[in-house]
C-alpha cells in the first residue's frame, strides 16, 4: 500500500545507509588517504588525474550496466532483491580498504571502483521504488525525506570518525591512518545494518513471473526499445540531457572538493569541517528546499540551483583561504540536497509509470555517464595546466548547458506524449 509509513521510512533509512559511503569514504578519506597514503611519494596533479581515473572508470561500468539491470528489474520484479545485492557488494569492498598497505593506490582503486559500482547500482533501484512507497501527491516529500536522512545519517557517522581521525587517542587507537582505516570498516556494517529495514518491510510490486535468466534475455532487448520510446517522449529526452550535463558538475563537485581543497593547500582538518558543514546545512536544506518546490515550481527551484551550482564554481576559481571554504560548504550544503531530491522526484512525472526501473536505468545512466566527463576533464586540465583552479572553473558549461536544456522542458506536453505512448 502507497505512503504507509512503515515502508516510507524504510525506503528513506536507505538513503541513511549508504549516505554513510558518500561522505566519509567518497567526498572525505577516500581522497585524503588516496593522497597521502595509497598514491604515497605522487605529487598533488598526478593524485588528482588517478583520483579522476577511479572515479572515471567506476562510473563506465555503472553507466553500462544500469539500463540492463533497470529493464532485468522491470521484467521480473527482482529491483529489491538486486538493491540488497548491490548494497552489500558496495559493503564488503569498502571495508576490504582496511587491508590496502600504503603506496598500494592500484589495489585501492579496484575496491573503490567495485564499491562504487555497488553504490551506484543499488541507488538505481533505490530510485525506481519511489513509486512504489509513495504516491503522486507525497511523492516530492518522500524524495526530500530520503535525502535529508541521508545527509543526518552520513554526517552523524562521518562526524565519529572525523573525531576518532582527530583525537585518536581517545579512542584507543594508535594514529590518524588507522583511524581512517577503522572508518571504512564502520562505514560498511552501518551500510548493511540500515540496509535491514529496507529488507524486511519495503514491499515490492509484484510483476511478472519470470526467471532471471529469461529476464536478462528480454532485458537487453528493452534497452533498444528504451531508446526508440524516447523518440516519442521527446520532453524526457531533454529532461535527460539537462539532467546529464547538472549533475555532472555536481557530482564532480561532491567526488572533487577534498582533493581540490588539499591542493590549494588546506589543511586536512579544515577539509573534514567543511564537509560536516556541508552535511548538517544539506540535512534541513533538503527539507525546506521541497517546500520552495511547491512554492515556485519544481523546475524553478531545480533552474535557481544549477545556478547556484555555477557560481559555486566560479568562486572556487578565485578561492584563496580556509575561511572561503567554508562559505562554499554552507552554500553547496544550501543546494545540494535540493537538486537532488527535485530531480529524482521531478524525473517521475516524465516517464511511464509502468517503465519505472527501465527508465530510472537510464536516469541513473546519464549521471554516471557525466561523472566519467566531470571528473576525468578536472583531472585532465590539472595535469595539463598544472593548476586545479583551471578544472574546477571549466564545470560552469556543463552547468549553462543543463540550465538552457531544463528551461525547453514543457510538463503538459510531456503528459500527453506519455499517455499517447502508454496507449500504445
């Protein structure tokens, strides 16, 4: 039954799991550690082009893999059960960064690619359930309620682990790096253990009976169908490829700003303040920034944080001290969470009800299709031109690109050509 509460905040407390890989391994000490630990005795350029590389060649295999295993799950109501599968793979190789030695950056980076492709996948059928749990009229608060218990949750671990990082001592362990090492242990149990809630009381829709073999045969072939539906979906294409080209510095943005921050010369500690601004401003943010949704328009508010976005950029450009970082934290901590949320829920009322998993494979496609682009263009300038200010400054045209694509989007036109392709 749509918007039961049990299941709402079962579904939500997902988004309290995993959020715990975002932060403190993603955006925090995956890339601190990959600096100072694993890429040991590189100087700052070549760590940012390995860190871009990772991030890169994650995101290729779960751009390739997502509209297959999203039309598998349609086919044969499997998205919950590939949820919890991903969800522990993404798991069990985070905490396998426990036992990568220091210069090891090669072994580091296949965790993390495998961890990536377990986050990444598993938030593909995380998405498509929305509408499993919520209907229309709740749908946008569902969305916003996941991503600010993801932001609490993820920023309440991360905030132990950047205390045992800092006062390790206190806790009884040795130094900062083993501390970090302990972070990402902890990281996967709090995955799997708020995975649970998800597991038991999240009810999937049932489809039809098929076996998995069969449905990874038919899968493939509705990739192509996909493809041809959206010639006739014209507004979600656009959708999509606004969708691709904003997150893309967003996401870039997120993976990006603790190596751009370390090679301007900040201090560690201050890189894990900003971010737990970040995370404590995005909590109540997320929230608030449905009710402006409701206020001025779904799509207004998602145009105001591409340019919000943009900005951010440019500042960051010309960013000289700590304190400046700081601001740039509130600020994306202001957006973040909202652009997110609105896009995931704005999404839903572009695509046929009935094509949910398919076509959130694709949604989700598209985003891990530019965060090959974003993070690999950052790495690639820093290496050429020796500065990251130079990588940063160039995500404003993704930005531009996105905010021009999203303002041609006509929602009364996209629901009739959505009923005219489901009458079909």
């Amino acid at each position: 039954m749509k918007d039961s509460k049990k299941e709402i905040i079962s579904w939500a407390l997902y988004d309290w799991a995993n959020s715990a890989f975002a932060t403190t391994v993603m955006a925090a000490f995956f890339p601190i550690f990959f600096s100072q630990y694993w890429a040991y005795g590189a100087d700052s350029a070549t760590s940012t082009f390995y860190l871009g590389l990772a991030n890169s060649f994650a995101s290729i295999l779960v751009a390739a893999m997502a509209p297959i295993i999203g039309a598998i799950a349609d086919r044969g109501s499997y998205r919950k059960k590939l949820l919890i599968f991903f969800a522990f793979l993404g798991a069990v190789m985070t905490g396998g960064l426990w036992f990568v030695s220091m210069g090891a950056w090669p072994v580091a980076v296949i965790l993390y690619v495998f961890a990536n492709i377990g986050f990444a996948s598993a938030n593909s059928f995380y998405d498509s359930m929305l509408t499993t749990v919520a209907s229309e009229k709740k749908v946008d608060f569902v969305s916003s309620l996941g991503y600010g218990l993801g932001y609490i949750g993820g920023g309440l671990l991360f905030l132990l682990n950047v205390l045992m990082y800092l006062m390790p001592g206190v806790f009884g362990i040795p130094d900062g790096p083993t501390a970090i090492r302990i972070s990402f242990v902890m990281v996967a149990i709090w995955w799997i253990v708020f995975t649970l809630p998800f597991a038991f009381f999240v009810k999937e829709e049932k489809g039809e009976s098929v076996r998995l073999k069969d449905a990874m045969r038919d899968g493939f072939s509705q990739i192509a169908l996909t493809l041809r539906s959206l010639k006739n979906l014209k507004n979600t294409a656009i959708f999509l490829l606004a969708y691709w080209c904003y997150i893309d510095g967003v996401d870039t943005i997120i993976r990006m700003a603790t190596d751009y921050g370390t090679a301007l010369g900040f201090p560690s500690e201050s890189l894990i303040v900003a971010l737990l601004i970040t995370q404590f401003v995005a909590f109540p943010s997320a929230i608030l920034y449905n009710i402006l949704g409701k206020k001025i328009g779904v799509r207004r508010a998602i145009l105001i944080a591409i340019g919000a976005y943009a900005l951010i950029a440019v500042i960051g450009f010309f960013m000289n001290d700590v304190s400046q970082f700081y601001i740039l934290a509130c600020c994306i901590g202001l957006f973040q969470g909202g652009i997110q949320a609105l896009s995931r829920s704005y999404y839903t009322r572009l695509i046929p009800k009935e094509h949910t998993s398919e076509f959130y494979g694709f949604f989700n496609m598209l985003g891990k299709f530019a965060a090959i682009i974003g993070p690999f263009l950052v790495g690639l300038v820093t290496l050429i031109t020796g500065e990251q200010r130079y990588g940063i400054v160039s995500l404003v045209i993704l930005f531009l690109v996105g905010f021009i694509l999203l303002r041609k989007v006509d929602e009364a036109e996209a629901e009739k050509e959505i009923k005219a392709f489901s009458s079909k």
